[in-house]
C-alpha cells in the first residue's frame, strides 16, 4: 500500500532534504537557481524552482497541501503522477518563464496548482460518476487556492500559480483525450470486393 504512495514522499522529501541544504547549510544561495521570467541563463531554474523554499514557513505551508493533492493522484495510478509531476513541472515552469515578473520565482506552490488544476478539471473533460465525486472533493477541500490566482502580496508568486493552474487543466484535457483514443474500439478494415477491376484496353490505330 505504501509503495503505491512512494512518488510522493519521496517529492516531498526531496523538497524538505533541499530547503536543510539551501537555507540551513548554504544560507539560501540556490534560491538564485529559481525561475528569472525571460533570461535564457534561467532556464534550468524549471526544474529546480520547485524543490526550493525561501523560508520554514514556505516549505510548511506547501507540504500538506503538496502531499495530499498528490497522494489523491498516485491513489489513482503512480504512472499517471509521474506523467502529471513531470509534464505540469515542465509547462507550469515554462509558463512561469514567459508571464512572471522580474523576480526569483520559487517553491512548490506552482505544482500544488498543477495538481489542483489537473484534479478539479477531470470531470470538465471525463463526465464519469467517479471523475465528477473527485473533481468535487477537491473543489470542496482546496477550492480556497483559487485566491491564489490574483495577485495579493509582492512576495507571492500569483504567476506562478496561475501557470501552474493552466498547465494542469491542459494535463486534464490531454489525458481524457488520450483515455478517449485508447477506449475505442479499433475499425474493422473495409469488406473486400468480389469484382475485380478489368484491364483498361489498349488503343489500337
């Protein structure tokens, strides 16, 4: 049962074993590694900006959020979290990149987003009895993250958030229309017809 949760612990560890080794060890310097919206030198900052924090405080407020949102998606297959991790970390980040303000943009809230996203839309694209159930719940229990998708404080990264929102809403669409394509039935190839074509004659002079 535990190893079906693994993808997730190990994310959130990696998150908390990244904020010891930033904030306790190297006094924040990879924070410089986060996402600079539109410097080329920045890009690598896509995948490490989620597994850095700037503060306890950060990293505290992400964790359950992160681990329960998360969970919900390995419950359903640890393949389809790893598809939605690493794609909503990639177009979240890529988002980010393109719209965000000149800042450092760090921390897991952008994938919290992705995820919430990607969980709250299903039902918009998947209309089962068990999407619709799970798409609720999540709305009921996070839809408070949706005050995140304005912008609030100079010190919240509301770009982020929203680009994280956006890219899993596009995972959602994309994985409905992939379940879509498996599901039907493959075409029976087209009934071969008794009459053979004559031979066109030749021309004669």
């Amino acid at each position: 049962m535990l190893k079906r949760f693994a993808p997730i612990l190990l994310l959130v560890a990696l998150c908390w074993l990244m904020f010891v080794l930033n904030n306790l060890i190297l006094a924040g310097h990879l924070t410089q590694f986060g996402i600079r919206p539109r410097h080329l030198s920045s890009l690598p900052g896509i995948f490490w900006s989620p597994f850095l924090h700037v503060s306890f405080h950060h990293l505290a407020a992400n964790t359950l959020p992160l681990l329960i949102l998360g969970a919900i998606i390995c419950a359903r297959s640890r393949k389809e979290f790893i598809l939605v991790t690493v794609t909503g970390v990639l177009l979240g980040g890529g988002f980010t990149w393109l719209i965000g303000r000149s800042a450092y943009h760090v921390g897991a809230s952008g994938l919290i987003f992705c995820f919430f996203g990607y969980l709250a839309s299903l039902a918009l694209f998947n209309r089962k009895t068990g999407t619709l159930l799970l798409s609720l719940l999540c709305i009921i229990g996070y839809g408070g993250l949706l005050r995140g998708l304005v912008p609030t404080s100079a010190a919240v990264s509301w770009e982020g958030h929203l680009a994280g929102f956006m890219a899993g809403i596009i995972l959602a669409w994309l994985s409905s229309e992939l379940s879509h394509s498996l599901a039907k039935p493959a075409q029976p190839p087209p009934a071969k017809s008794d009459q053979q074509s004559l031979e066109a004659p030749q021309s004669v002079r």
